[in-house]
C-alpha cells in the first residue's frame, strides 16, 4: 500500500506548479471596486429643525398635525373629534380660556400640553386651531 501513496505524492507534487501556472495570478485587489461592494443599504441623515418648525415659532397647524391630530382625529380616549361640531359645541360655549386652561393641564386620557413641548403661545394656537375647525372663531 505504501508502494501505491508514494507514487500519488510524487504525482500530486509535480502538478502543483502546473495547476499554480494555469490558474495564473490572483487579480490585483482593487479597493475602490471592494468599497463599493460593502457599502451600507442605506444611510441616514439627521437635519436641524427649521426654525419654523422650532418650538415656540410653530403655528397652531403645526402643532395640531405633529401632536394633537393622533388622538383628535379619532377620538381616542373621549378626545373631541377634529371638525365635529357636536364634539366640540358644548366645549366651546366655555370660551377660549377654559379650553386653555384644560389643555394646559390635561384631561381624561390627555397628558398636560398633549405630552408635547409647546409653548403656551404654541398651544394657544393649537387650541384655536382645533375648535375653529369645529365652527368656533377664536381670533389668533
């Protein structure tokens, strides 16, 4: 048996430079081609907020839409629905100040301020916003 390995060896040895010579040089590694192939799937970018969009400069649309509108256009939890005049009638009968001093402090399932940062101006604005939608005409 050891007479039928030693052949084999010395074959396979002599091949080596054969099989090396045919199968050339690796390629020279490009790495620009390499970086491209490992790029991330997608990148992302953080923007400062505009100072429109900053608080204490955002309008009573703005606030509505980035805060109020989650609960108010459903009515989740008794929230009185955006637009819904009956929802709103009897709110808006106490007057601009009542419906102020309620978002400030928060009621039923709503957190002080809707759980956002706004200024009082902000809110004031909000709070506009959202019963002239329902038929009041709360001045700005």
């Amino acid at each position: 048996m050891n007479k039928l390995i030693r052949p084999a060896i010395i074959t396979g040895l002599a091949l080596l430079p054969v099989v090396v010579i045919a199968m050339g040089r690796p390629p020279k590694m490009d790495e620009e081609a390499a970086n491209l192939r490992i790029q991330p799937v997608a990148k992302v970018k953080l923007a400062p907020a505009t100072s429109a969009a900053s608080a204490g400069n955002r309008s009573g649309e703005e606030l509505y839409k980035a805060v109020c509108a989650a609960c108010h256009d459903a009515g989740v939890a008794g929230a009185p629905r955006t637009g819904n005049a009956a929802d709103w009638k009897p709110r808006i009968a106490t007057g601009l100040d009542h419906l102020m001093e309620t978002a400030l402090k928060g009621k039923g399932g709503m957190p002080p301020k809707g759980g956002s940062d706004a200024t009082d101006e902000e809110l004031r604005r909000a709070v506009i916003f959202l019963a002239n939608k329902a038929g009041a005409n709360f001045k700005e």
